[in-house]
C-alpha cells in the first residue's frame, strides 16, 4: 500500500475533526461540572464588582 499526499491529508482532517470534538467535549464537560459551579459564579461576582466603582 502505498501512501499518497490525498491519503495523507484525508487523515490529517480526519484526525483533526476529531481532536476538535474531543477537545470541545472535555471544555464543556470541565464548564458543566458540578464542583466548578462556586469557582465561575465568584469569577462572574468579581468582575461586577470591580466595575461599581467609579473611575478616578
């Protein structure tokens, strides 16, 4: 069998579409994570405050 440059870039895409999903699926699964909850909803407080103030 030999191996061509199609062969080689159909498997670099293939490959990389499913690095892609992968990586996409272990972001939303790390975001939707029950213990995460406290960690972004104090990320989300912080900046609001930080804003409240008025500017010198």
């Amino acid at each position: 069998m030999e191996i061509t440059h199609d062969m080689l870039v159909g498997f670099s895409k293939s490959f990389g579409l499913f690095y892609l999903l992968a990586m996409a699926a272990v972001a939303l699964a790390y975001a939707c994570w029950p213990s995460n909850k406290a960690r972004f909803d104090k990320a989300a407080r912080d900046i609001i405050e930080d804003e409240d103030v008025p500017c010198r």
